[in-house]
C-alpha cells in the first residue's frame, strides 16, 4: 500500500490568511461521540480549481457546509478571501457561489424566474440580471424550457438551474459538491467549460466528486480526506512523488485508494462461481 507523510498541518508556515481564497484552521465538527471533521487545516489559493476527495462518509459535505455557512463548526475557523465566514456571513456570502450536493430550490418558480431571484438577491443590477439570466440559460441549453416550473425539471436540469444561481453575480469562491451526478455528457462539458473560464479570470473553484477521471482532468490541486482527517494534499505529480510506492505514474484513482487504505483484493460474489 501506498503510503504519505502524516498530514499535521496544511497551512503555510509564511503568508496572510486573507491571501487565500478559502482558509481553514483546525475547523473541527463532532456529532455526538463521532469526529465528523477533525482540525481540518486548508490553505487554497486564489484562482485555483482544488478538488476535495474522500470516500463516503469522510467528512467532504459536513467541511463544505462549515465553509459555506450551513452548518456552525463545533470549533475553528473558515476565512472565503479573508473573510471570516461565521463572524460576518453576510459578507461572505457575497463572495461565494454554493452548488450542494443536495438541492433545495424554490419549485413554484420556473428556471428564468429561480435564476433572476438569485440575481436580485446578490444585489445584481436588473439589466444585468436580465443579461446574464438569458445567456445562462442559452448555455446551459435550458432556453426551451426556461418557463417552466423547477418542480417540473428533470435532476440535471435542477443542477444546472442551481449553477446558474450560484455564478450569476461572478463569485470570488464557487463550491460545487457532487456537481455532475445526474448529468448528461454534452451538458457536463459545458459546465466543465464554464467553470475553467471562469478559474482563468481568478474565480476559485472548490470541488467535491467521485468520478476520479473529471477531478484528475479539471483540479490544479487536490485534498484528500478520510475518516475525517486530511490525509494528503498536492498537485498530481507531488502525490505521485511523495508515495512510497514505486508506480510514479499512478492515476489520481490509484492514488486515492492506496492513501485510504484500499488494497486491491478481489470482490466475486460466491454465488456467481
């Protein structure tokens, strides 16, 4: 099995916290008797697409809930561009864009309406709500069914009804978790194209999935937590140079599992034999 040095600490030892675009110091959620996130220690840098990997149940979606100011962390601190997120919520929502894994939209408005709603709720001028309200749609291929209800839209077009909320007002921060589940592979590359234009004119873009191939080919660097811990961190090339292991040409899905602990046994059902 792969393994990597104790993750102590992801800050850096130099520079202002308010540097980054998403800061964490020993932000820490327990449910319970449960550590859900233990002293989770991230520094991301502005502009950049970071993708945030665990299996299920490490802790991906309660740290993103903390970040995003969903869910009060049991003690630490978040800053998204120096600004702390649960001494002043209302300015750091301002900064951010949040696509969560589970949607909760407003179903008795149609897409067009959801969208402007968000617009309007950002402080977006109307013309420019209007403006960026239909060339949303007309990307995201949801002009043809831009008046119909939300309650009426298929999961895909939910998501990308929630994407295009989230970016409308030009966050400084997008979080996006699980954002293509349920989608089709024309509209998933639009989104992808959307979101690298947007990291290349200094958006930063934080992202949870489970399909290795999207995070490998999209994220500039990746966070891996298991078991509530942050185990690694890097680009792709350092987490291949800092394994033990001698596959230096590892694919970020072997990477993962070695880190986690995954051996690679075979799994036959008996009753297939």
């Amino acid at each position: 099995m792969t393994t990597f040095p104790q993750q102590d600490s992801m800050i850096p030892q130099s520079g202002n916290p308010s540097e980054y675009a998403v800061y964490t110091q020993d932000l820490t959620q327990v449910f319970g008797q449960k550590v859900a996130v233990n002293h989770l220690n991230l520094a991301v840098r502005r502009g950049e697409f970071f993708g945030f990997l665990g299996p299920n149940g490490a802790g991906k979606s309660t740290s993103i809930k903390m970040m995003v100011g969903l869910l009060r962390p049991t003690s630490g601190t978040v800053l998204v561009s120096g600004v702390d997120v649960w001494q002043n919520p209302l300015q750091a929502r301002t900064l951010m864009g949040v696509l969560p894994e589970h949607l909760n939209l407003y179903e008795r408005l149609t897409g067009r309406e959801f969208i402007a709603f968000a617009g309007h709720m950002y402080g977006v001028p109307a013309a420019d709500v209007r403006r960026r309200t239909e060339e949303l749609l007309e990307i995201l291929g949801l002009n043809n069914d831009a008046d119909k209800m939300v309650v009426d839209y298929s999961v895909g077009m939910r998501k990308k009804v929630a994407l295009a909320a989230a970016i409308l007002h030009r966050p400084q921060v997008i979080f996006l978790d699980e954002p293509f589940e349920g989608i089709d592979p024309v509209s998933s590359r639009v989104i992808r194209d959307i979101l690298q234009d947007l990291t290349r004119r200094g958006t930063t873009v934080f992202f949870s999935s489970h399909i290795m191939e999207v995070v490998e080919r999209l994220c500039t660097r990746v966070g891996i937590i298991n078991q509530g811990t942050l185990v690694a961190e890097g680009t792709l090339q350092e987490l291949r140079e800092r394994a033990s292991g001698e596959d230096k040409d590892a694919t970020l899905e072997d990477i993962f599992l070695n880190v986690i602990g995954v051996r690679n046994e075979a799994h036959n059902l008996s009753w297939l034999e």
